[in-house]
C-alpha cells in the first residue's frame, strides 16, 4: 500500500510555517492572502493526484518503470513539478512569505534538469511511444 508519509509532511510544515512564523496568524485574510491560500491548497492537492497517479513508477532518482498516460500526466509530463510550484506561490502569497519565490525559481531551475534527465532515461526504454508521448504534453 502506498505510504502517504510525503504528502503528510507538506502538509505537516505547511502548518508548521503558519503556525510558528511570528506574525502570520495575526495577519489579516486579504482577498490576495485568500486566493493565495486556495491556489496553494489547490497546488497541494494536485501534487498529491500526480503522485498518486504514478503509482509504482515514483522514484528519487530518474527510473523507467512505465510510461504513465492517464490522469494528469495526459496532459503534462511533470505535474508533480508544475504543481509544486503553483502550490509555493500560493504559500508565497498567502503566507506573505515572498522569498519563497527565489526558492519557486531555484526548484524550477532543478526540476528542468531532472525533467531532462527522466526524459532521456524514458526515451531510451519507450523509444517511439515516449516520443509520440511528449508531443501530446507540456512539460
């Protein structure tokens, strides 16, 4: 059964950030603190949908178990990445937290070379149905 212990942890510093950052919860709920916190809950809530969609292919390092189409990954290559960083905007946003942003740009600098790195490794077991994959998808 799969282990939902990444998904917990999110979450788990997500509350820790809110919680114990002085200052925050006396903050008040501005309309762009609360469409922060709706687009980061959204964004988090989608990583968790690409993980689980990927089922037993989830890996650390780069591995091609098998090609997964379906669900989110019908459309994007990587929605794992995408929405890890929606989900850190929104933080960013609503947490008033704007140097998450710096950290937004360093892990998209990171997961473009990891993207590169999956997709040479796809490539080289799927061959033509990777190929024919990618030009179906974004990122």
């Amino acid at each position: 059964m799969k282990t939902f212990a990444p998904a917990i942890v999110i979450l788990l510093v997500v509350v820790a950030l809110f919680l114990f950052v002085p200052g925050l919860k006396e903050r008040p709920w501005t309309a762009s603190r609360i469409a922060g916190a709706i687009v980061a809950v959204l964004g988090y809530i989608l990583v968790v949908t690409a993980w689980l969609q990927l089922g037993k292919s989830f890996s650390i390092g780069p591995q091609a178990k098998e090609l997964v189409t379906a669900g989110l990954y019908s459309r994007i290559r990587n929605p794992m990445y995408v929405f890890l960083d929606v989900m850190l905007i929104g933080l960013a946003v609503a947490l008033h937290m704007y140097s998450l942003l710096a950290v937004v740009v360093v892990l998209f600098v990171a997961q473009s070379k990891r993207g590169r790195q999956e997709a040479a490794v796809l490539k080289e077991k799927f061959g033509q149905a990777y190929l024919d994959y990618r030009k179906q998808t974004w990122f």
